[in-house]
C-alpha cells in the first residue's frame, strides 16, 4: 500500500495493535492514532502476531484500517518497511520496545527523529511496588530498569510522558532529554448513575500487576468495613485475565465479571468507581474514563498521580484501609458531598484530558519533532546493536 507524499508520513511502533477496549495505555494510544490519522499517514508496525480470522484480532485491525493506516506485523522486518517507506518521524510505544527498534530506525533511516511514548515510567511504578513489598529483589529490580529506561530515554529524540509531573522527574534524571507530555483521553459520556447507592466498580485489566494488589487489598482491607456500615453494599469488578487469586473473592456481595465488550452498560449500573491502588505510574485510565461517565471517584495519592485531584473537591483521596472504607461510606450517604464532586470531575476531566485539547498538543508535538536537531546513534552502541540483532526479524 503507498504513503501519501502530500502528508506527514509517521511510523508508529508498539507490541500488539491498540486493544483499546482492555486497557488504558492502548485506549490511550487509539486515541492518539485517531487524531493523527486526520492530518498524518500513518504505517503501523506490531510486533506481536495479528491472527488471522480471529474475531478480537479482526476487530482491532479493523479499527486501525479505518484510520486508513498501515498495517504490519512481525512477519515483517522492520529493516524492509523502513527501505521501502521513508518516514518523517517515528513513535515508540515503551522503552523496552525502543531498545529493540530505535537503532535500527537510526542506522536505516538516520534522519528519521525518533519520539518514545513512555506510556509511563516504568522505574517509577518498580519502585512504587518496592516501597509496599520492601523486598531486596524489587529494590535491584527497580534500579536496574532505570538505569536501562534513562539510557533509552537519552538516545531518542523526544520523550512523551503522560503527566506532567512524571515530564519533571525525567528531567531531574537527564537534562539532556526533550520531553513533552500527552495525558490520557477522555470524551465525556455522561448519564444517569445507577439508582442504588451501594454499587461500586472496579474496572482495570490485570495483565497489570498493580491491579492484582489494589483489588486484593481493597477485598481484605477495606470492603470488609464498609459491609459492616452498609450490609447490602456489592463490588463489581471488570477487567481482562483475572486470575485465581481475584476470581477467589467471588463471593454475594462481590461479583467479578472479567472483560466485558463495553463499559457503558457497567458505568451506568454502578454508583462509585474505586481505585485503591497502592503503587503505579502514570495517569490512571480508570480514574478519568470513570470522570468522564459522571462516576465520583475513590482513589489513592497513587492513583490520583498526574491528575490534580483535590480530596473531597473533585475526587476523594484516602491511604489508609480506614480512610478509604470512610470516603466511600460517606459518599454513598453524603448526596451532597456526591452531586458536588461528580459535576467538578466531569469539568475537570473535560480540562485535562478533552480532545480538543490533546488534539492541539499532538499537532504541535509533530510540528516540533520535523525540526528537531536529531539526536545521532554512537558509533559504540550501533556496533554494539548490529553484532547482536543482525540475524533477527528486524533485519531478516
């Protein structure tokens, strides 16, 4: 299929195609890729497998080619789609993924500016999850993956955080990197909230270890306490791949459903959305997707990350098991309390994270990155790359 030469030709490159219906970071990166879809083209490279003939795969490949975007898998060498298209910038989904593919970009196409999304910083959320466990292993772990992600960082030519104050962290790390930031998306899609007051949700795929814990401790922590105050108080919990240590909670007052098609019909039966995360990075989907449906919210500082939540102004903000059972007992008797922070979420969604204004942030990044200065591969680290990745599918 050929590029159009009368628009901005852009290679975009992550693990799988966008399941945008499963997670934040690919809702997220849909999101992005429609908007760029409009004034750019657009050659998409997955690294995983697209299946073909099966159904999920060709819903979101189909989502993509109405975009009227490129499509490649891993069946493909990146080396060849880069021989055969010249792109004027390329966009990395994840550090991990950059390191595979940023130096072939640079040694095929060396004028080619490279952005990496950072979808979130992975050594942040590492060493969120060593100060809950304070195991030895996480500690080394989290070291390891930020000394491997700033090394990344610093041979792309941009980097894309999601919130602003993950942007100031980067910096404080390497004041050699251009960092712009594109939040999480949300349209509003307000309705009526379910009549009963004693339904709260849970929504998060868990492929994502953080939701484990948060649910795991919401269940042994805090759920209890509020069933006393509230006997007929139910926990609705969505998301991909639960496992058994989820699927044990199963219980009259807990209902655990898995993935569900669409979210409407479940925001629309639940009264409050609960985050009880307790480490992480990044903007929390759930959070602003929740917002943006007229749900209140109850999260944690590390769920509200990013997001300039105000405790009892336009979320409710609680660390401890007491705190958080409180925060939702009083939301569900407070309907005062509960009508002033769902109308102040649902502007303060719309002022973060509405399209018109991401849409603007995105045109100028692109702008920006055609006429950047690039940042060139050293000689060291393309000897290095080639030795060790020249017999693999990037290059086959």
């Amino acid at each position: 299929m050929g590029i159009s030469k009368n628009k901005t030709k852009l290679l975009v490159i992550a693990p799988s195609l966008p399941r945008y219906d499963r997670n934040s970071g690919d809702h997220r990166l849909f999101k992005i890729l429609s908007i760029l879809s409009q004034t750019n083209k657009i050659t998409y490279y997955s690294l995983g497998d697209i299946r073909e003939g099966v159904v999920e795969e060709e819903r979101y490949r189909s989502a993509l080619e109405n975009l009227d975007i490129t499509i490649y898998n891993k069946d493909h060498s990146l080396f060849n789609i880069l021989k055969m298209h010249e792109f004027d910038a390329a966009i990395i989904e994840f550090y991990d993924v950059a390191g595979y593919c940023l130096p072939v970009i640079k040694i095929v196409q060396s004028n080619c500016p490279v952005i990496i999304d950072s979808v979130d910083l992975h050594y942040r959320r590492a060493f969120m999850k060593y100060s809950v466990t304070k195991s030895g292993d996480d500690y080394d772990n989290a070291n390891k993956i930020k000394e491997n992600e700033i090394k990344i960082y610093e041979m792309a030519d941009m980097v894309i955080t999601v919130t602003d104050e993950e942007a100031y962290l980067l910096r404080e790390e390497s004041k050699k990197l251009r960092i712009r930031t594109i939040p999480n998306i949300h349209e509003l899609q307000i309705q009526n909230g379910s009549s009963d007051k004693h339904n709260l949700l849970f929504v998060g795929g868990f492929s994502h270890e953080p939701n484990i814990d948060a649910v795991s401790w919401f269940c042994d922590e805090i759920f209890p306490d509020i069933l006393n105050e509230i006997p007929n108080a139910k926990l609705t919990v969505v998301g991909s791949d639960p496992p058994d240590q989820i699927l044990n909670y199963r219980s009259d007052s807990i209902i655990i459903l898995g993935y569900v098609p669409s979210l409407a019909p479940i925001f629309r039966e639940n009264y409050i959305s609960i985050a009880p995360l307790r480490y992480g990075a990044g903007m929390k989907g759930k959070i602003g997707e929740a917002m943006a449906y007229g749900l209140p919210v109850v999260t944690t500082h590390i769920g509200a990350q990013g997001m300039d939540l105000v405790h009892r102004v336009n979320a409710m903000v609680s660390d401890s098991p007491s705190d958080f059972s409180i925060s939702v007992i009083e939301l569900i008797k407070n309907d005062t309390l509960y009508n002033s922070i769902r109308q102040n979420a649902t502007q303060h969604v719309t002022n973060i994270s509405g399209v018109e204004s991401i849409t603007k942030i995105i045109n100028s990044i692109i702008d920006e990155i055609k006429n950047v200065n690039i940042n060139p591969l050293p000689l060291a680290h393309k000897v290095k790359f080639l030795t060790r990745y020249m017999k693999t599918k990037l290059f086959a």
